[in-house]
C-alpha cells in the first residue's frame, strides 16, 4: 500500500482573515425558503472574476458570500456587506428577502431542493441519505492566516477550549421544522450527524493528519481534505486555520464581533508558540462535552476551562478572554468588533432573540422570520 501523500500548507500571512456567510433566501409574502440561489447566481457571477465571491450551497434557498483576504475585520465586513446588497437586490426582484439563522424556524427539510448539476452535492447525498437531506441548516466561516505550518494543530488544538464560548454567542438555531427544540444550536446537533463533520482530532503532527487524511482517501471515504467537514480545521489550499462552528449569524455587527474574537485568539497563540510557550489544550472527552453543554444551554452553558477540569459560566469566561485579549485587539484595530462580543453577552444571543420575539407574538414564527429579516437588512436596535 502506498504511503499518505504530502499536503502542503500553503504560504499565508500571519492572522489575515477570509469570511464564508451563508444567507437563505425566504419569500417575503410567506417567510417560506425559496429556492432562488440558481436564478440569482448566474447575474453575479462577474463577481466572482478574481475568485469566488457569491457562490452555490447544498440547497438552492441558498447563497453563500465569500471576502477577499484582509488584514482588518472592518475591511471584511465592508467586503461581505457590499457584497450582500447585490444579492438582496436580486432576490427582490424574485420577490424574497434575506435571512440567516442556524436553522428555519418552520419550513420543511422534505421540501427543499438540492443544488442541480453539482457531482460534490449529490455524492454527498446518495451517501448520506435521509440524514443528509436534513441538512436545512447555515454557518459562518471565518480563514485566519496561520505563517508556518508548524503552528496550525498547536493552535488547533489549543482553540477548541473556546469552541463554546463561540457555539453560545453564535446560537441561533432554538427552532426545527416549527417545534421548539430546547436547544441553543440544534444546528450543532444536526450537523455532526455527517460522518466527516463534528469535532476534529487532536493531532500531535503534521504527518498524523497527512496519514488520516490518506487513510480516508484509499478507503473511499473523501476524495480529498477540503471534505473533512469538521467544525475547526486546517485549510492547507489557503494556509488558514478554519473555524466552522458558528451558527447563522443574523447581523454584519456580530459577524464582525466572532471574526474578532478568532483572529485575536490565533493571533494570541501564535505569539505564545513564537515566544517558546507550550499552548494548554482540553481532553477530547471535555471538547465534546462543552459542545454539548453550549448547544443545549446557550448562555447559561457551563463549560470546562481546562485539563483540571474546572468550571464556569461561559459568559464569565468570555468577558475575562475580552480582557485579556485587549492588546492584541489593539494591534489587529479590531477593538471596536471585539467589543461587539460584550454586547451580544449583555443584549442577547440570536436563540434568545428569536424566542422571544415568539413569545411577544403568541409563538407566531412568522413574526420570527421577520425579526431575522429585519436584522440582516438593518441590524439590531439600538446597535
């Protein structure tokens, strides 16, 4: 049997970040999804000249927008905002408007459409069926820049202590196919059910991963590692360290604040790594169990600190990461986004948002879809 082929990590300036924001499109008579995506794609696809900008989902409710590489969060968000207007431009024209949230809160998985005339997308459901056709959910994706590949699974490591404190302030997902599920992220439940997706490995090497990477790939299970569906992982195609766990985000302001939590984070252990330290990591068995924890209960999640096993409220946790995170906020000019993290702390989470907007209309999830609307188009009172 041949040996694992190398995966080089490509060349990628220090904490620059890239951001991937899925939006559904909902028809704005019903708050239905719509399956607009393939009528509007073709209209933008001059965006997409010098790499991909606006691009094609699993289902056609969707479209994803994609940012060029940046050194500031400012600059990203103005890159995804300016991008996210043309697209609203041509779903009005469809008669539907934009949304995001981990979740719909009451269309059906059943009645959704699947991407024609992509090979990826119908592999991926033969393969998965039933548990793949579920997959009504949408994400944010944030790149940070990681310059040596020595750095990205230290780093990986060590940040999947802080995957919670991102599940919560990202949660936004309390509603599936019109039930209340309990849950903060009932996304993050649904998308681990995916055999590549979930949480990742902790790897002691390079070679480690080259060599599960090439034991996937001789088995049939990927054809290649972009496919590793995991809620953090290495992205050797951009040299960036990928992070996946976020629920649908409603607003540009909180985009912004999650994407400055996880630049500031990488940027953090990078400098730690470059000044001889060794970064703290989780036992696997602590990982899974604060994602859990952060699914179910949102802000008010409990979570394990570190390998003692110690424990707090996550919310305490994430205002003292804030303080300690300030200088190198400082040095990115990410400050005002990070402060942007206290305020979802303080005003609530988008699961709390849109159950009780829920409760002020008699459970009318209409009046939910709505809210969710009106955040994206003109962010969150107040803001």
């Amino acid at each position: 049997m041949n040996g694992p082929q190398p995966i080089p990590f490509a060349s990628s300036e220090q904490s620059t970040l890239g951001l991937e924001w899925e939006l559904a499109l909902v028809d704005s008579a019903t708050g239905e999804l719509a399956p607009h995506a393939p009528a509007i794609l073709p209209s933008l696809e001059y965006l997409n000249a010098d790499g991909d900008r606006v691009t094609k989902e699993l289902l056609t409710n969707t479209v994803e927008v994609v940012t060029g590489v940046h050194h500031r969060v400012a600059d990203a968000l103005a890159d995804l905002s300016g991008t996210i207007d043309l697209v609203r431009e041509r779903a009005a024209i469809l008669g539907a408007d934009l949304m995001c949230a981990g979740t719909h809160p009451y269309s059906q998985w059943y009645q959704q459409q699947i991407t024609p005339d992509s090979e990826r997308y119908e592999t991926l459901i033969d393969r998965t069926r039933w548990w793949g056709r579920q997959m009504m959910i949408w994400g944010v994706h944030a790149h940070v820049g990681i310059a040596d590949q020595r750095k990205v699974l230290p780093i990986m490591n060590a940040l999947l202590a802080y995957l919670p404190h991102f599940q919560v302030l990202t949660a936004s997902s309390p509603f599936w196919a019109g039930d209340a599920t309990g849950y903060a992220s009932n996304r993050a439940m649904m998308f681990q059910q995916l055999p590549t997706a979930g949480l990742p490995p902790q790897f002691e090497t390079w070679a480690e991963y080259e060599a599960m990477v090439g034991d996937l790939v001789h088995t049939g299970v990927i054809d290649d590692n972009s496919e590793l569906r995991w809620d953090l992982r290495p992205s050797p195609k951009w040299g960036t360290l990928e992070i996946r766990v976020f629920d649908g985000i409603s607003t540009v302001a909180e985009v912004g604040a999650v994407a400055a939590l996880a630049q500031c984070l990488v940027d953090d252990f990078a400098a730690r790594l470059d000044r001889g330290e060794e970064l703290p990591r989780l036992q696997p068995w602590f990982v899974r169990e604060n994602k859990w924890r952060a699914a179910r209960y949102g802000m008010e999640a409990i979570i394990i600190q570190n390998a003692d096993g110690d424990e707090r409220l996550v919310t305490d946790d994430t205002l003292d990461v804030l303080e300690r995170l300030a200088p190198t906020a400082d040095k990115l000019d990410c400050a005002q986004e990070l402060a942007g993290v206290r305020a979802i702390i303080e005003n609530g989470a988008s699961y709390q948002r849109q159950l009780q907007v829920a409760s002020r209309h008699d459970g009318s999830l209409r009046e939910v879809v709505a809210s969710l609307v009106a955040e994206l188009r003109d962010g969150l009172p107040g803001a």
